[in-house]
C-alpha cells in the first residue's frame, strides 16, 4: 500500500477574532471496491489502512460468508480512481453468492452498505453465543478512555472513527480506526477474524452513534456488550434486544445508559429488571 491515511492541507484558521494561515492534518478516504470473482459486490468511501481486515470483516458481517476459513485470499490492486479489493472465497462460499447474484437481477437497491433489498437491510441478527461476560462501571469507564488513547489517525486528524475489543483484565485487545463507523467496526471484526480472537471475551467499543446496522454487525462478529459514546436509534435498541446484546449507549466515564440485557452490568449501579424499549 503506497497511499497515505492523512495528508497536510492548508487553511486559514479564525481564532479569538483573528485569522491565522497554516496546515490541518485531514483524513484521506478513498473509494474502495470490494469485488468477489470479477463482480464488485459494494464501492465504499473508507480510509485506506488495513483493508485485508476490512474486505475479511465485510465479507464475515454482510453475510457473504459465515466463517473467515470460507476466505481463500485477499488480493489489494491499486488504481487510478480508488482501490479493488479482490476477494477470492473458497467454491461453494462462490457458487451461494453467484447463486444470490442471480436472484436479485433486476432493478434492487436501497443503497445501505452494499444491502440489496429492503429484506437485507432489515435481516435479524444471529443471537450471541452464551458467555459469562460482565462489566463494572469502572470496566465502561477504562473501555472508552482506552479506546480515545488509541486512535493515532484520530490524534491526528480529529475526523475519523474507531472500534475496539475491551476484554477486562487484559484492556484493548484490538483496535481500528476509519474515516466511516461502519467500516471501523467491519475492520475490527475482520481483524479478531483473522487473529482467532474470540470476540465473545469482550465488549465492543465504538466512537460513534448506534445504529441498527452497527448492532446487526457486532452480533455477527458475536460480542456480548456493546459500549458507544454517542446514542442508540430505537430500531437499534429492539435488534441488541432480539441479538442477546447489552447495549450501553451515551458514556461519559463513570456515567451511561443502558437500553438491554442489563443484568451483564455489575455493582449494583442498575435494577436488572425488566427495560421497556420501544414499540
């Protein structure tokens, strides 16, 4: 990879009523084609940084396959316009997507992340795997302010997003940064993927707001808590509801919301009861 996640880009910046000319450090996203057999499958806008990580996440979190092994090889082709990514996946992984090809032909799209139908966008998740996993508030509160510490492209830029795996005892066991969540948290899950780190140890982490496409993502990869500085939608909170997750939404150190599966918060900062949520 020869291209660069941030470049220098001059500006004038206005400051207690003055005017200063100087340089910001900005994010770079370039189009990335994700393709599969000669046929590109989605063009997102991402940063350009582990995209082996993104195209395995992607593949796993889209339902393309069910497992990274379904994977044979991830080439990257540098290109005028953007990037390829050229996904090969073992034969019967590459017949089930020729075969969805082929029954979607026609005039579909709702242009939700490389979904091609309203049914896609609105699949259920698969439940998490059973796990013992709990987290104090102090966990929630290390959680983020770990996951802040480790964004060099965000220290960097202030303009870009992160997902992390928080295991207690052992901290941050993997983070990635990109200029989209969604694309942050595909990275993250291609990443524990292909490191056989078992995602149900730990809680997902995010920089950014919850939605229901976030929560469909963090179920595949199969972690049971999911933390986020910002708010969940209420289309969100019913599917972590149906997935098994504990959403803890709106986290500013010690303090947090928590809109699911409460009883996975410890010291008694929570009546584990039952959480309305919305209709």
């Amino acid at each position: 990879m020869t291209q660069k996640t941030h470049h220098p880009v001059a500006r004038i910046a206005h400051r207690l009523g003055k005017a200063r000319p100087g340089e910001r450090d900005l994010p770079e996203e370039t189009a990335i084609a994700l393709t599969y057999g000669g046929t590109t499958q989605a063009v997102m806008m991402a940063t350009p940084a582990d995209l082996v990580d993104f195209a395995v996440g992607f593949t796993l979190t889209e339902g393309i396959v069910d497992t990274a092994e379904a994977i044979d090889a991830v080439d990257i082709v540098e290109l005028e316009d953007g990037i390829d990514v050229q996904i090969m996946l073992a034969e019967e992984a590459d017949q089930k997507l020729a075969e969805r090809r082929r029954h979607l032909a026609g005039p579909v799209g709702c242009g939700l992340c490389g979904i091609e139908s309203l049914e896609g966008a609105m699949r259920q998740p698969p439940v998490v795997p059973t796990s013992d996993l709990t987290l104090s508030p102090a966990d929630i509160a290390r959680a983020m302010g770990a996951l802040s510490r480790a964004q060099p492209l965000h220290a960097a830029t202030r303009a870009v997003h992160a997902a992390g795996l928080y295991a207690p005892g052992e901290g941050l066991v993997a983070v990635r940064e990109d200029v989209g969540r969604h694309n942050a948290l595909d990275k993250l899950a291609g990443a524990l993927a292909r490191r056989a780190i078992p995602a149900a140890n730990g809680a997902i982490v995010l920089t950014s707001r919850v939605s229901v496409e976030m929560v469909q993502k963090a179920a595949v990869a199969g972690s049971p808590i999911l933390l986020a500085v910002s708010a969940p939608t209420a289309l969100a909170v019913r599917m972590a509801e149906a997935a098994g997750i504990t959403l803890v939404a709106i986290v500013r150190d010690r303090d947090f919301e928590v809109f699911t599966h409460p009883e996975r918060i410890t010291d008694g900062t929570v009546d584990t009861g039952k959480v309305s949520h919305v209709a």
